[in-house]
C-alpha cells in the first residue's frame, strides 16, 4: 500500500511552485489570506486535501467560520476529499455538530475512545475517510494510534494528521500530511549556504515523497557499507 503524503499549505509563491505536480494539503484559514494560492496555483497541484485549518484556529484563538469553510470545500469538487471542521482543544461535543455541515471525520487522542464507532459511521457517508489527531506538542509514542487503528475496518482511509512519524511506522495508515517541510528548508539553507532557498525546498519535498519507500536511516557507521564505500 503506498503512503500518501500532502504538503501542508505552502506560505509563499515559490513554495507554490516547488508543489508543482504534488499533492498538497490546502487549509482554508490560509487560503482565505493569501488568494494566489488557489488562483495561480492550485490547479498545478497534482492532488489536493482539503482543511478547515482547525490547527490555526487552536494557535490563535480565531475560530473558523464554518459557513464560509464549507462553501470554500464544495466549491473543489476535485479535491480527494475536506475535513470537517474539528475542535482540537478537545471539545468534541463541538466537533461532532460541526459535523452535521459536512466533512469527513477525525478522531484526537483528547477525545473520548467510544465515539469512535460513530465517527467509522460518519466517515463511511463522506467517502470513507477518518482522520486521526494528537493534540500538541505531540508526543512519539505509538501506543494510542496502534490502539486506535487496530479498531478501525480496513476499508476506511486513515489521514493522520501530521502523523508522519507514526506513519512510517504504522502501515494502515493511508496519508498524512507533512506541517514542516518548507520551515525545515529554512533550517537546510542555513546549513549549507551554497544552496539556494529553491533547492532546499526540493529536498525536502523528495525527503516527504519517498519517506514510505525507504528503510529506517542506519546508523552513521553503516552508511559507508550501504553505499558500497566499507
């Protein structure tokens, strides 16, 4: 089964660019700001998710109008599927009205375990798709994602919400979506400056894209054997 990866909501016009022919996750709070995106450039991404960008309405504090977010989602009727708008401070109560406009589903390890079949209920009306969460800072431990996934039927596609650690890890899950790839670029450039910004972000954009193809890093001492060099 292959792992899809999006890239989160690029910020600026070269990062558009570098998304050029892959998929991509489009968080309507960003999208709403910065209107090149779905303009000039989504129709030149290879796939795209759609997000409420219930992550940023957590850091601020500026709740998401759900009205306009749905409109926002139907109107891409090419898009893999859109979310719906989750409350990731952990009232679930809000979460699951918010529901009832549309969205497919997701399920954080804040949220109380038994909904979870009701959620596989609801996600089986919205394409068949579940999203998975972990409230910030998230922690590496797989224990609470295996548990959660072992309960979950095998025809359902599992997004895990910024969950590429665990997805490396964890074969049912079917996407996730990469939050730190054009920050990572940043911290690359710095590293190594004779590359430029763009190169960087090419990178990175390969390091997401082929994570599910390959073996866990060896150790540095291996490396020089791996490659033939020992």
């Amino acid at each position: 089964m292959t792992l899809r990866v999006y890239l989160a909501s690029p910020d600026n016009q070269m990062q558009a660019n570098a998304c050029k022919g892959y998929p991509v996750l489009l968080s309507f709070a960003l999208a709403s700001k910065k209107p090149f995106l779905e303009r000039a450039y989504m129709a030149s991404f290879d796939r795209v998710l759609l997000d409420s960008g219930a992550f940023s309405e957590f850091n601020s504090g500026v709740r998401v109008d759900l009205t306009e977010y749905v409109e926002w989602a139907q109107s891409i009727p090419w898009a893999d599927n859109w979310a719906g708008l989750d409350d990731i401070s952990g009232n679930y109560r809000r979460g699951l009205k918010n529901l009832d406009a549309g969205g497919f589903p997701t399920l954080h390890d804040s949220d109380p375990e038994e909904i979870l079949p009701d959620l596989i209920d609801i996600a089986r009306e919205r394409g068949n798709w579940l999203g998975l969460g972990k409230m910030p800072p998230r922690s590496t431990d797989d224990g609470w994602v295996r548990r959660t996934l072992d309960r979950i039927p095998d025809d359902i596609h599992v997004h895990g919400w910024a969950l590429g650690t665990h997805a490396r890890r964890c074969s049912r899950i079917n996407s996730y979506d990469s939050t730190h790839w054009w920050r990572a670029a940043f911290t690359t450039r710095k590293n190594f400056p004779f590359l430029t910004y763009a190169e960087c972000l090419e990178i990175h954009i390969k390091e997401q894209q082929r994570a599910g193809r390959i073996p866990e890093c060896p150790q540095q001492g291996a490396q020089e054997e791996m490659f033939g060099l020992g």
